[in-house]
C-alpha cells in the first residue's frame, strides 16, 4: 500500500531555507508511490493559543482543517528552524492548537498518535539546526507519534542551496534522501489505514 505523507515547514519566510529543503524533500517523495502533501502555515493563520479562546469560542476552523490534513497521514515529515535552540513559535503554536482537536466531522481523532514523524531543520549555523530538532522531538513523542531515530540537519544553509532551491552539497543531499526513504518505509509499515 502506498503511503500518505505530509510535508510541513516550520517557517513561514519566502526565501526559507527550511522551506527549500521541504520543496527538496516533497520532490524526493513524489518519486515514490506515496501520495505527498506539502502544507504552508501561512495559510492555515492561527491565533496565539488561549484557553480562554478555546472555551469561549472553541477551536479555530483551521487548526480543524490543519488537525484533519495531518489525520489522514501515515507520515509527516517536519522542516523546521531552530530558534534559540528549540521550536520556532509559530509550528509549536500550530501544533498546539491541532493537539486540542478532539473531533473531525463528529469522528474522534488523535492527529499524532502513531503518525510516523521524521525530522528535518535547516540553518545558516554551523549545527544545523540540530538543538531544535531535539525541542520538536520531545512534543511529537509527548503527542504519541512514532519519531524516527534519524534526523537530517544542513548546516551553513545560506550557501546550501543552488539559485533553483536545489541542496548543492551532496553530503546533505544523501543525508536527506536517506531520511526520506526511512519516512517512507516505516510509514508503509506502520500505516495508520490498516
Ligand atoms: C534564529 N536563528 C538561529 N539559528 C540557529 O542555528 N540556532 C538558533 O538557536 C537560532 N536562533 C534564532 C532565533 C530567532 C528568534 C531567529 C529569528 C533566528 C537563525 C535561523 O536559523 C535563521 O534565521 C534561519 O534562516 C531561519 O530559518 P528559515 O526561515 O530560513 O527557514
């Protein structure tokens, strides 16, 4: 059975690095079987988390939609910054609000328990984004998901892509495909459709 996996930046700049490599690992994805979905947090505009929010106005329509989107994958793949060494604001914020999401359509859901999750960051630093990764690997776990052990993380990213958004370094590149196909195997294995 081919299997669907989402691919989700965590960083909502134009010129992202972390939205290159995303762009880099979809393309990667689509020469498989699987049915790959690349999503962008700009639109899916969320309110800060507020449980004041949640209670009078219950949840925003699109941490449903976001929820939903996420639910019907066996993977996820995540791209993200690292800022100050942990989860940028925004990717932890939308997290949050689709961990509250309880129903889709008057169906139960858990959009993470047994998503099969593999981590990517990209930075201009010399760690790659690596510290962050960390940060984002505890929220998955805490969330059920099945994060895999291996990670890719490119370093010195501003002079890690080519004027097509394509990774130059061939040591990234490996590493990338190499997560790719990890992602790709385990969430055939571990498909959540049965
Ligand atoms: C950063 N940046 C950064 N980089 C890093 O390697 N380790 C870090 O801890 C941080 N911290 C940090 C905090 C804040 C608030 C900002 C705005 C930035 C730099 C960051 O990696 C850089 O801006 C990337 O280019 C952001 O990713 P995108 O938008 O290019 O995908």
């Amino acid at each position: 059975m081919s299997a669907n996996i989402l691919v989700l930046p965590g960083s909502l700049r134009l010129a992202s690095h972390n939205r290159k490599l995303a762009a880099e690992a979809t393309r990667m994805l689509a020469l498989s079987d699987a049915v790959v979905t690349r999503l962008d947090l700009a639109d899916y505009p969320l309110p800060l988390y507020d449980g004041d929010h949640e209670q009078d106005n219950g949840i925003p329509e699109n941490a449903v939609l976001l929820a939903h989107r996420i639910a019907v994958q066996d993977g996820l793949l995540l791209v993200s910054p690292e800022y100050n060494h942990s989860i940028p604001a925004v990717l932890k914020n939308a997290i949050d609000w689709a961990s509250r999401v309880r129903k889709v359509q008057g169906r139960p859901v858990q959009p993470f328990k047994g998503l099969v999750v593999g981590l990517a960051s990209a930075s201009p630093g010399r760690f790659g984004g690596a510290r962050g990764l960390e940060a984002l690997r505890l929220v998955m776990r805490a969330l059920g998901a099945e994060v895999l052990t291996q990670q890719c993380s490119v370093a010195d990213a501003a002079n890690g892509f080519d004027e097509n958004g394509r990774l130059s370094d061939d040591i990234a590149r490996t590493s990338l495909e190499s997560l790719v196909d990890k992602l790709l195997d385990t969430s055939r294995s571990l498909s959540r459709r049965g």
